[in-house]
C-alpha cells in the first residue's frame, strides 16, 4: 500500500496579493493528486448515499447463489 502524503507534512508556500493577504498556495503535485483521488471518492459516496444496502450474509448467499464464491 503506498503511503499518502498530508499538506501537513510538507512546507506550503503562499501566494499574497499586493497587501499581502493570502490567495493562493502552491503544494506538491504528489499531495495535490492525493487531495483529488480524495474528492472523487467522497462525490462517489455522496451519490451512493441513499443506495439499497445489502447485509455482508446475503451478499454472500447471493454470490454462492450466482456460483460465483
């Protein structure tokens, strides 16, 4: 299994407009590819929310069922 990065453990750098407010931030590509895996895992369990589910037992039953276990 292969390690995740975290923002935490690297050093971001921030972009400041002209009165030095923060606007944006520059991470590594690693991390920014981590954060995006992320989010399409989360917009998938979020349009599964309210998806039939079947208990572990009849999942198996259904597979014996269908030969496939």
């Amino acid at each position: 299994m292969k390690k995740r990065a975290t923002a935490a453990s690297y050093v971001s750098e921030y972009i400041t407009d002209a009165k030095g407010r923060r606007v944006s931030v520059v991470i590594p590509i690693e991390i920014y590819e981590d954060l995006m895996e992320d989010l399409q895992d989360l917009a998938i369990i979020a349009e599964r929310k309210n998806d039939e589910f079947i208990p572990y037992a009849e999942f198996r039953k259904q597979l014996k069922k269908n030969g496939r276990l």
